[in-house]
C-alpha cells in the first residue's frame, strides 16, 4: 500500500510529497521547494525519523518554488533528480523569479536525468510512477501516476478548481488544455490529484465542476 506524507514548503505553499510503498523503506521526494535550513532540517528529519532511503527525487517542472531544495538534497544524499528536459532552461531563470518572493540563494544548476511520456519510475521494488507528459504550464511539466492507488501527483497543471497559469516565460495556454483535456481527463475520474498547490481533488470532480474548463465540463443532457 502506498504511503504518503506531504509537507507545503516556502512562501508559495509548495506540496513537496515523500512517497513510499508501506512494505519496504526506498521512497521518492516529490518537489522539494524546501527554501530555508529549517524547512529541510524538518523533511531530512522526518525521512531519518521514519527509517526511510531515499532513492529519487522527481520533478513535476523546473520552477523555484518546486525545485528550491533539489540541488542540496540530492547532494546531501547523493541521489538523482528526474525531471522532463524541457524544463532546464525554466531551472535556469530560477534564480530570477525565486528573488522576487525574497527566496534567496536557489541553485538550479545540478545535473538531472531525463524522463519523458510513458516512462516508469521504479523506487525500490513495490513503487512505480507512470510519466504523464503535460506541457502547458512549463514546456516539460509532468505528472507522475501511481496506478495501483489512483493517485497522481499532478503539480501545477490542474488544480481544485483552477488550472496552471500560462503567463510565465515557456507557459502556453493551448498547449495546457490540450494536456488537460487529452491526457488527464482522459483518465479514471476516481484518481485523486495532489496538486502542487492547494487541497486535493480528483480527475471526476474537476472535469464536472472546474470553472476554467467550462464550457467542455457541463454534463450532457438528457430527455
């Protein structure tokens, strides 16, 4: 069974997620926006308190206030960071952005390994994520499905209600609805989403209800 502790790291409120299967101790770092000795004293600390291993940290997309603390944990436990290509140049204007919310001292610059559409993480020998390729927001935006449960953690793609911004340098409004309509509401409606900000919601719920949809999202109706 999946197990999942989430934190909501830096100004931005960031859902960084650690994800590991209950029947072994190799677990994945979801977006580490971790900006403060604090914040990543608080996430190192609860992986050592829990007994668990590390073994990849796996980005949603390039932005600072989710990628804030890879350089320095990876380091720390010297693991890798998978992340979709297209996102490199957004890691390297971070430094930018991240001083604009007064999050100083971000690194962008640490080597990654790709991952692209339909690829499978494996973490340890239970745990396996599906790659969801989802341009839009950023031009390498992923989410990352994990079947069995019905969970996706979904970044800033699709959100309770709301949808990822496209105004950034590399965002793409068509290129967003195109992800979201051809590739995540496409999927089972019972998968829950844990988006990169906010509370979690569900495929089902945001195809019915979510404002920025409409007006695709209105039930047919009948006679």
């Amino acid at each position: 069974m999946i197990k999942i502790k989430t934190f909501h790291f830096n100004p931005l409120e960031t859902c960084c997620a650690v994800v590991h299967d209950d029947a072994e101790k190799a677990c994945a770092i979801i977006d580490p926006g971790c900006c403060s000795p604090g914040e990543t004293d608080g996430l190192l600390g609860f992986l050592e308190a829990e007994g668990l291993v590390p073994e990849k940290i796996l980005l949603t997309h390039g932005h600072f206030d989710h990628s804030f603390g890879a350089a320095a944990i990876a380091a720390r436990l010297g693991i890798k960071v998978l992340m979709h290509p297209a996102d490199r140049k957004v890691l390297e204007k971070g430094e930018l952005f991240s001083g604009v919310f007064g999050m100083d001292g971000y690194n962008g610059r640490f080597p990654t390994e790709d991952i692209a559409d339909g690829d499978l993480v494996k973490i340890g020998n239970n745990l396996e994520f599906k790659v969801i390729h989802v341009p839009g927001h950023t031009p390498g935006s992923v989410c990352f499905l994990h079947m069995e449960s019905k969970t996706m953690f979904g970044g800033d793609t699709l959100f309770a209600g709301s949808i990822g911004r496209t105004d950034l340098p590399g965002g793409d409004y068509d290129a967003l609805m195109e992800s979201i309509f051809g590739k995540l509401l496409t999927l089972d409606p019972a998968i829950m989403v844990i988006p990169g900000h906010g509370p979690d919601t569900t495929i089902g719920r945001e195809a019915l209800y979510n404002p920025f949809l409409e007006p695709f999202n209105e039930p047919e109706e009948t006679e």
